[in-house]
C-alpha cells in the first residue's frame, strides 16, 4: 500500500443485520491497518462508508437518508456506499450525487485499495462484481468486535433458498464457506484478544460446508476447542440441520450453548408453501421435541412473519394454535413488508396494515407470557453469567452497581454487587442465583 490513507479520518455507519456488522468491523481493522483515524458519524471525516441494508423497502430507504446525512455531516469527503443495497439498487445508487464510490458485496475487503485509487485519482476497477455469478468466499478477517466481550464471526455468505419474500439471494449471492482452520484461526486471534463467547453466524448458517467437506457440526466442535473461548453460540439455523447425528455430537460439548434460533417464519402449513419454505410445521415441532430429548430446558427462539400475502384468518389461527403448543422461549414477531423484486411482492391478497397489526399484538402477548413461564423455570437456581458491563445507578441516595449479562440459554441477568466486584468481574464467568 501508498500510505495514502495515513491519517485520513474515517467513520463506517452499518445497517442491517450481524453479517454486516462484521463487515463493518472488519473494514474498519483493514482502514486502521493503513494508518487511517476512526471517527464518530457525526464528526467530519474524510472517508464516510455507509455499509447499506436491503432486506425491506424501509431498509433501503434508511440507507438513502444515512448516506445523505453523512454528506451533510462531510461534504468534503469521500463517501462510499457498500453492502447489499449496492447490489439490489446500483442504478439508484449510480446516480445519486451523494454518493462517490460503490463498493459491492464481496468486493470489502479491498476497501483500502479501492479508496486507494480514488485518492490517486486513478481509474477505479473491480469495485462492483456480479453477486450472482461469484463461488469466491470474501476472506475478511476480524481482530476488534464491536462489543467486548462477544464476538458474531461471519462463517458463510450467501443463501440458496429464494425464500418468496427475501431478495437476499440476489444481494449476497449463492452459498459458499469459509475453510474451517481459517475460522479456527480467526477466533484464536480473537480469544487472544480476551474474546469469550463467538457467534457462529452467516446469511444462511445451516449450508456451511467448506471444501474440505467440514459443516457446521465439524466447525461448531472445533471452535469449541479453541481455548479461552467459553462459549459457542450458533446464528440462525432450519430445521434440516437438527438431526440425531447433530446433537449427539454438540450436546456433547458443553461450551456450545444450548440455544437454539431455529427460524420458522409461519406455523400454517399453506402459508410456508406460499413461502417456499422447504419444511412443514410437523417436521418443525419433531425438530424442537429433538432438541429437547438431548437437552436440559433449551433455549429456542424463532422468528415469525404475520400477514404474509393471503394468510386467512384461519391460516393465522392455525399458526397461533401451533406456536401455543411449540412453547418457545422467544419469538420475534415481523409484520410482514413488501419487499420489491420479490415472488411475495407481486401476489394477490396483500394484507391490511390494521390485520397486521392486530395479528402482531395477539401473538406479542403471547411471546410475553411464554418468555416469562420460561424463565420463571430457573427462578431460586444458580447460573452462570458472563458479565459483559456493570452500570451505575442512584437509588434513596446511595450509589449502586449493577453487573449485567446473559446464561448460556441467553436469559438476561442483572445483579447488584459491590463496586469492587463488579470492576473486577467484567468479562468473566460469574456464578448468580436467580
Ligand atoms: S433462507 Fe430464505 S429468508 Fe433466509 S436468507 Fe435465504 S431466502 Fe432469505
């Protein structure tokens, strides 16, 4: 490299989800590398990349307002936009005055040589691929996460499915993997760098498999034996990768955390058909009765779309019916949203907004009630913790210190300790009775 990024002010503002996150983080240890200075968002900068989200019509919409606040906050500096709108909207993206550079998925990781050339004032080349004609897996390689003390490490890119409402194969291509020693490598360097818990994640985790052949079960087992790691968490997974042979395997291995995210979007089978999801709701419920054969209470959460395109008001009863029988610690409930450029978008029978919103609030009651049940079942055991921040709060005049964390089920704890301990106890496994 030139040097020419030495000492250029740099900010990177990210949307989405915690594949970009670790994009951004990763640009940002590349940026640093050459000398480059990280800055807030809201100070000037010379350099502003805005790593951009498509999943909604919202998300690109946001993406358009943050990458025109950043000009308005650097009007002199070079302003780049990167991610997955990049893919989905280049032609808005192109034209738009607020914008001097695209740099496209799989192409991050040469940010610095990109930017680079444009300083130069050189011809920039092989800034933007075609995502959808890419087996190359973008080695980006992470040494800082944003938070202390967990780590999301990105596994493997892309997602084979077309999911009728999803643009995410279109955005980030098909599937492909990061070799399994480069990701032992990776969180070595991290656990080094006094990192605890990793999360194991990607843009459809359950198709990692590297050339070597290793899938997730062979990578879960081995960043388990990375020492100084506490703690495996899994990113989202599908029902397909819950077998037999996968949990004797993991349940085995007790610093993988017995948390499952185990997306299920509809509980009505007509509606997963409209979906294009590859599984029905029996195969889903014999998959979680699974889990819970080779595991003490586990955690398993889920995501749920309602008012997907002509879901009836028997469609959603038989949902709601279903996930009353699943039980699940925690759901995430989305109403669904338009996604353009999707099968999902164009179909008769869209949903009213007030529908939507009355099936939301329905099912958020719900998930309160079974999120409580569930964690009133630990009430009066001890857990461990790992302690991630302590706060300070003023109470009747006296200053108190709070320790906060989650157990390995990612059940949310906060205790009151002495100061003391709470200084000293930051990043460390810690024994707290709920
Ligand atoms: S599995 Fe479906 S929802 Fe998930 S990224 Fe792939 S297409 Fe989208």
């Amino acid at each position: 490299m030139s040097g020419t990024l030495k000492g250029k002010k740099f900010t990177i503002y990210t949307l989405g989800c915690k594949v970009n996150q670790y994009e951004s983080d990763s640009m940002e240890d590349i940026l640093r590398n050459e000398g480059a200075i990280c800055v807030s968002f809201e100070e000037p900068a010379d350099i502003v990349i805005v790593n951009t989200c498509a999943v909604t019509n919202m998300a690109e919409r946001k993406s358009r307002q943050i990458i025109h606040r950043a000009k308005k906050i650097s009007p002199k500096a070079v302003c780049v936009a990167c991610g997955c709108y990049v893919q989905s909207g280049k032609e808005v993206l192109s034209v738009d005055k607020a914008v001097d550079l695209i740099v496209s998925n799989n192409r991050k990781k040469d940010i610095a040589r990109i930017l680079e050339e444009y300083f130069a004032g050189e011809e920039i080349i092989d800034n933007y691929i075609d995502i959808n004609k890419t087996n190359e897996y973008e080695s980006l390689v992470l040494y800082k996460p944003t938070e202390h003390t967990r780590a999301y490490v990105k596994v493997q890119d892309g997602c084979n499915n077309f999911c009728t409402y999803c643009i995410i194969p279109y955005t980030r291509g098909r599937i492909r993997s990061k070799a399994l020693e480069e990701v032992v490598s990776e969180i070595t360097g991290l656990a080094d760098n006094g990192i605890k818990e990793v999360v194991v994640t990607g843009i459809n985790l359950p198709s990692y498999k590297d050339d070597a052949g290793n899938g997730l079960k062979e990578l879960l087992l081995a960043v388990a034996g990375i020492d100084g790691i506490a703690r495996v968490r899994m990113g989202s997974l599908e029902p397909r990768v819950i077998t037999k042979d996968f949990l004797e395997a993991i349940s085995k291995e007790e610093k993988i955390c017995p948390h499952f995210h185990l997306s299920l979007q509809s509980a009505c089978n007509d509606t997963l058909k409209r979906m294009n999801r590859k599984y029905t709701i029996e195969e889903y419920m014999e998959k979680c009765k699974l889990i819970r054969d080779y595991y003490d209470r586990p955690a398993i959460t889920t995501d749920i779309i309602v008012g997907f395109p002509g879901e009836t008001e028997e469609e959603f009863e038989i949902t709601f019916d279903n996930l009353e029988k699943l039980n699940l610690y925690e759901m995430h409930i989305f109403k669904y949203s338009k996604r353009k450029g999707t099968v999902a978008a164009e179909m008769d029978n869209q949903i009213p907004e007030n529908v939507k919103n009355e099936r939301s609030d329905r099912l958020l009651s719900m998930v309160e009630r079974h999120k409580k049940a569930y964690e009133d079942m630990f009430k009066g055991e001890k857990v461990m913790v790992l302690a991630e921040e302590y706060e300070t709060i003023e109470m009747g005049g006296k200053v108190r210190f709070i320790l906060k964390g989650h157990t390995e089920r990612y059940i949310y704890v906060n205790k009151e300790f002495s100061e003391d301990y709470c200084k000293t106890h930051i990043n460390k496994m810690v024994d707290i009775m709920l």
